[in-house]
C-alpha cells in the first residue's frame, strides 16, 4: 500500500533533513570558504532545498564547533557576506557521518533487495 501523496512528501522531507548536515560538511570538506546562498545553490544542485533550512542548519553547525564563519567585504559593492569553513571537529564529525551513512545504506539496501522478490514497486 502506498502512501497518501502528502505523507510521502513528509517522509522525503525527513529523509531530506537527516542527510543535510553531512550534505554541508562535504561541500565544507572541499576546502573552500563557502557563503550562504552558494551553499543553497551548491547543495541543491544534489537534493532540492531553500535558504530556511539551510541558514537554521548553519548556525546549530556553527553552535556545535563544527564549522566556523568570517565576514568578507563584497567584490560587487554589496553587503559583507558571512562565508563558512570547516574545522578540525567538523572534519573529524563528517567523517564519522560519512560511515554512519555508509553502514545505514548497507543495511537498506539489504532490506530493500531482500524484498524485492516478485514486488511490482507501485507507488
């Protein structure tokens, strides 16, 4: 039995939320100092997400230690962005998400196969 329409935008949503902070961590992880709305659009190019979630999902980051933020004047005469980057905790936690993912894709995939036998996959 499939689910309503709006349940299954719900559990995608969820799905969504919990792979965001290691969505952020790995842009993070590429070395490069990186602001706000370029996150957005980096991320989205991946999984569909706006500017409230991520802003709320930067500052528990940057609560946490797990990256850092810096002011730089803007290039086209605009206001300061606030530009983010990594730490060494935030290094050390995407790299403990990133096996946490891992050993959590093993396993669903597991279940998945193994259910798979003569399902019609209707949604």
């Amino acid at each position: 039995m499939a689910l309503k329409l709006g349940n299954r935008d719900a559990a995608i949503t969820q799905l969504k939320k919990g792979a965001l902070e290691l969505c952020i961590l790995e842009v993070l992880a590429q070395g490069v100092d990186r602001y706000g709305y370029e996150l957005v659009k980096l991320v989205s190019q991946t999984i569909s997400v706006t500017e409230g979630t991520i802003y709320p999902l930067l500052k528990r980051l940057k609560d946490n230690g797990l990256i850092e933020s810096h002011l730089e004047d803007s290039t086209s005469g605009g206001p300061a962005r606030k530009y983010y980057k990594l730490t060494h905790a935030g290094m050390e936690e995407k790299k403990c998400q990133e096996n946490d993912w891992l050993d959590f894709q093993k396993a669903m995939n597991h279940l998945i196969h193994s259910n798979q036998k003569g399902d019609n996959n209707e949604c």
